[in-house]
C-alpha cells in the first residue's frame, strides 16, 4: 500500500514481498526445535508460620507432606485469615523448568499434565497460567473438571521449609493424552520422579508412555528426583527407571546421597553413571559438579587447574562434549565442577528452583545441538552423535548462572533472559 499525498516515490511496505506467515504458538513436530516436560501442574503457596502451626495440623517438618483435600483447604483458609501468605507462584520442578528453558531460548516448549477445564479467578489454575510463559504450549494439556495442585510452603522462624502437598487432580493425567508425534521429534523430554510415587494414579503410566516413546524414537530423557525421602522410600523403582529410560539425571546432594550411598558429590555422581549417561548434582554453597561420558577419541583436556578431591584430577577433560555412553566407542568419565557464580549472592532471596534454574540450561543447550545438526548435519560440531553442543565446563558455567539469577529473586522461576554478552560467561573472565 501507499499513503495519500505528496510522498517519495516508493512504498513504505514491502508490497512486493511475499507476506511474512504469523507466528504458531502451537509446536509444529516437522518444524520447530522444542523440548517436552510432563509435570503435576501444582501452584505454590508460599507463608510464613510458627512450629505450633505445623504441630496442630501434625506437619512433619522440614519434609514434603502429601495432604487430602480437606485438611489441606483448612491449612489454606487459616493462612488466608491470619495474613501468612506472601506470594503465589506457579510451581512443579517440571514446569519451572519448563518454563525458565522457554525464557532462556526464548523458544517452544511443550508441557504435559492437567488443567481445569473451568478456570476462575483467584483459582489456583488461574495462577499457574498466570505464571507460565507464552512460549510454553499447553494445548496438550488434560481438562479435569476439579483443580490443579496446590503445594503450601511454609517458612518457620529457623528458616525451614516445610512441604503441603494438596494433589487435587493433579495426578489424573491418562495416558491417551500422551501425544507421540510431539515426544517423537522433540529435542529432548523431562519428567521428574514425583509421579513415580503415584501407584493408584494414571499420571504414572502417563509418564511411562512417554518415556517409552521417547526411548523408541531415541529422544534423550531428563530425569529430576524429588526429595531424598521421595528417594529413600522407592529408591529400587527409581533406580530401575533411571537404567531403563534415563539419559539425563539432575539431584542435589542430599537425593545423590540417599540414591547412591555416597554423601560426596563426585563419589555419588560416580555411581550414578551406573545408571545414566549425565548427572548434573547442585551442592548449595559448593557450587555445582557436571559429570558424564565422552569417547576417548573426543576427549579434550582442560585449560583450567586441576581439581582433586575424592577422585584425583578429576576435571583433566572437562573441555570434552558429553556423549552417551552406547555411542561410544571407548567411553571416558568425565567431570566438571564450578563454584558458585561470583562466589554466591551476598543475600540469597530464594533457593526453590535453583536446580531447576541450572536444568534448564542444560536443556537450552542440548536443544542448541538439535537445532544445529538438524540445520547443519554436515557440520564438524556433529562428527560424532554428541548430547549437547557445549562442552562439560562451559554448560557448567550455564548452568550456574542461571542458578544464580533464582537465587536472587523471590520468584522461583525467570522472569527474563540472561544478557547476550557478559563478560562474566566469557573466558577472559575467568582467568582473573
């Protein structure tokens, strides 16, 4: 078109373009990069109560307490006359990490579980949505007549925090709502193992037919585990998981430890590779440690010190790209670690979804290697079928980074990317 009037002589839209397509919201299999995360869709409730409070409702502390309905209405409605709550986030280990990857890549990424077919305002549906980025597809999502999860925690004065776990209809996600078209070209699927507790409910073998479709179409899976009591009480189910379908396993030390019997990291990510072909395990204040395979004629050794500790130089390839175990030919172990990032905040704000923050990244940079070997299959970067595109130690700075950008918000989740360049992720940085 051309505006009226006296104008220069030419268009001020390109007329003889062809017209740009809107952009699809929805995953397109054939055509986008994106990764699938299958969660109990829960909404967190964060408030701040006494140990009397835990005691009259009988909470265990310093626990995840998987509460009825009832008991858990009556928890909330207290908390809402008694002004303890501060904030409400959507939550799920899965759908954080979900979402902080869709902030990250600003890309697609689809997400499994359920949704009330009829969202009010206020409900816990309409936080969750609320809080979920536009990048995230919940068109496959389960409409379930009752409402999402609620998980209620609750700070004591010492700092604790204490899990509520009201499920709702948060597990009722049948498995004819797994779509295998979607699981099939996805870059990769992440599930954590919560629902691998739910024996009675159909979220279980939900998520083992996407496991399976995933193990078919050799989609890399992602696995985080919940609590090391979740651990502890069906660590022979998880493990069994973890060998039959896991790539990709994320733990903090306490899990790593109630998994493996090993309370340091590096022995506890050593025997986890028994199992899978990645371990990424966040130590809190010692930052976090990356392990995993590499063929011995990929191996690359590290530029950076190197680290001893209950493995000796354990960090010499670190500069290695992680691979799967059955490709390789000559499969090498290899370790990374980091510090925390900029030595950790002076004022941590939150600690729930650090990990999930640091997950994220991984899966950011696995799905940049999808993206490049689909768009670039000839490239030397794809020589040999590798995980991810980065190497350990740089995926690690990541990670960490991310990690970092939780821990100073209240939010458990981002709330924006990370700058396209600082000098912080570069090398020059540290080498200082």
């Amino acid at each position: 078109m051309k505006f009226p009037g006296r104008r220069k002589l030419k268009h001020y839209f390109p007329v003889s373009q062809p017209k740009l397509t809107l952009p699809s919201y929805e995953v397109r299999p054939e055509l986008d990069t994106y990764v699938v995360g299958l969660d109990q869709t829960i909404v967190d409730v964060i408030a701040n109560v006494s140990d009397d409070f835990l005691q009259k409702y009988g909470i265990g502390k310093g626990l995840s307490n998987l509460v009825e309905h009832g008991k858990a209405d009556l928890i909330y409605q207290e908390l809402v006359a008694s002004n303890a709550i501060s904030d409400h986030f959507a939550g799920g280990t899965i759908g954080n990490t979900i979402h902080n990857y869709s902030v990250l890549a600003d890309d697609k990424s689809v997400l499994l579980g359920v949704m009330s077919a009829n969202i009010k305002l206020g409900s816990p549906a309409y936080h969750y949505l609320c809080h979920t980025s536009s990048k995230v597809d919940m068109n496959h999502l389960q409409g379930v007549p009752g409402d999402v999860g609620r998980g209620i925690t609750m700070v004591t004065p010492d700092g604790e925090r204490t899990f509520v776990i009201d499920p709702s209809d948060m597990d009722e996600l049948a498995p004819n709502h797994i779509p295998t078209d979607i699981i099939s070209k996805a870059a990769a699927v992440v599930a954590s193992a919560y629902p691998l507790r739910a024996t009675a409910k159909p979220i279980q073998q939900a998520m083992l037919k996407m496991l399976n479709d995933a193990k078919a179409a050799d989609v890399p899976v992602v696995m985080s585990l919940g609590t090391k009591h979740l651990v502890q009480e069906h660590k022979a189910l998880i493990r069994d998981t973890l060998a039959s379908y896991v790539n990709i396993l994320a733990m903090n030390e306490q899990e790593a430890e109630a998994l493996t019997g090993f309370a340091d990291p590096l022995q506890a990510a050593e025997a986890a590779l028994d199992y899978v072909d990645m371990v990424l395990l966040t130590a809190g204040p010692e930052g976090l440690y990356l392990c995993g395979y590499t063929d011995a004629q990929a191996k690359r050794e590290t530029s950076n010190p190197i680290k001893s500790g209950a493995l000796p130089d354990y960090n010499e390839f670190e500069f290695s790209r992680p691979m799967q175990k059955k490709d390789c030919v000559e499969p090498v172990k290899v370790y990374s670690h980091i510090d925390p990032y900029l030595g950790g905040p002076e004022r941590i704000k939150n600690t729930n979804g650090a990990g999930d923050g640091a997950l994220a990244a991984i899966l950011h940079d696995i799905a940049a290697n999808h993206f490049h070997r689909q768009t670039l299959p000839l490239s030397s970067k794809h020589e040999l079928p590798y995980l991810a595109y980065s190497s350990f130690a740089q995926i690690c700075k990541y990670a960490n980074r991310v990690s970092y950008e939780i821990l100073v918000q209240n939010a458990p989740r981002l709330s924006k990317g990370l700058p396209e360049k600082e000098d912080s992720l570069e090398e020059s940085y540290w080498e200082r």
